[in-house]
C-alpha cells in the first residue's frame, strides 16, 4: 500500500513540473532592461538560438521566483558560432 501511494505521489510530482516546464515555455517572454533588478530563485532553464554565424541573438530564461511563480525572461546574446570563429 505505501509503495503504491508513493509511486501516485512521484508521477503527481513529474507530471506537475512538466506542465510547470511546458507552461512557462508557452508564456511570452519578457525583454530584460539593463539595470533590471531581478527576482530569481531557481533558473529552471535557459534556451539559446542555434545559428550558423556569428550574431546577437534573443536567449530566454525560466525561472521561478521568491513568490514560486515562473516566469520568462528574453535576453540578448552572442551565438555560440562567436565562440569557434577566428
């Protein structure tokens, strides 16, 4: 019986942080300012484009903050091509 209810509890737990995942991964980004103070306890994930050459491109950040809400933040970056190029 309590391997049962905790296997119930582990797929509850997994379940609830994919869609947390698949949620703030639909939620539209909000553009970083400089000098942003910002409130981050947890990065969640980062997603960078993949290009070819060597530009500045708009990377996002999910995270969850002090309150526990996720939220997403647009940042821009030098492609990961800047980094092999001579």
């Amino acid at each position: 019986m309590k391997t049962r209810t905790l296997f119930a509890t582990a797929l509850t737990a997994i379940a609830l942080s994919a869609s947390l995942t698949t949620l703030a991964h639909s939620a539209e980004a909000t553009p970083y300012r400089y000098g942003q103070n910002l409130d981050i306890v947890k990065v969640i994930s980062i997603d960078v484009p993949n290009t070819p050459q060597c530009e500045v491109v708009t990377a996002t950040m999910t995270y969850r903050n002090s309150a526990g809400d996720v939220e997403v933040l647009g940042y821009e970056q030098l492609s990961s091509a800047c980094t092999s190029q001579s």
